[in-house]
C-alpha cells in the first residue's frame, strides 16, 4: 500500500503512512489505516481528492494495471 499511494500522481504528496489495523488468512480480509496530510481548507479537496471512493480506486487501478 505503501508503494502504491506514496507514487500516486493524485495522493502522492498527501499520502503520509499505512498501516495493518487487523489480518484475517480465514477470510483474506485485511483492514488498514491510511495516513494523508492534507492542505489547509481547499475547495472541494476533501469531498473529491479524499473521497473514500477515489481512494479505493487508487487502490483497485493499481491491481488492475498490475494484471
């Protein structure tokens, strides 16, 4: 994750650290922290540039150009 977000044209100069909160091999589920540092108040950043969605597809983008 970490490789991913911190060389991210879009987040990564926000992107700041990652973490594994919980590791399950039962089910592959794993939950994690993500870390940004983010400008005073922008118009519009939070609701775009940190929006959980956009995040996440940062993520899925990257496992997709992998494929």
């Amino acid at each position: 994750l970490t490789d991913v977000y911190s060389s991210s044209p879009a987040l990564g100069r926000y992107f700041r650290s990652a973490r594994v909160l919980y590791s399950s091999n039962e089910n592959s589920t794993v939950f994690y922290q993500l870390e940004f540092s983010v400008p005073p108040s922008t118009e519009g950043f939070m609701e775009n540039t940190m929006n959980p969605d956009f995040i996440r597809n940062v993520l899925r983008q990257n496992i997709y150009d992998e494929d």
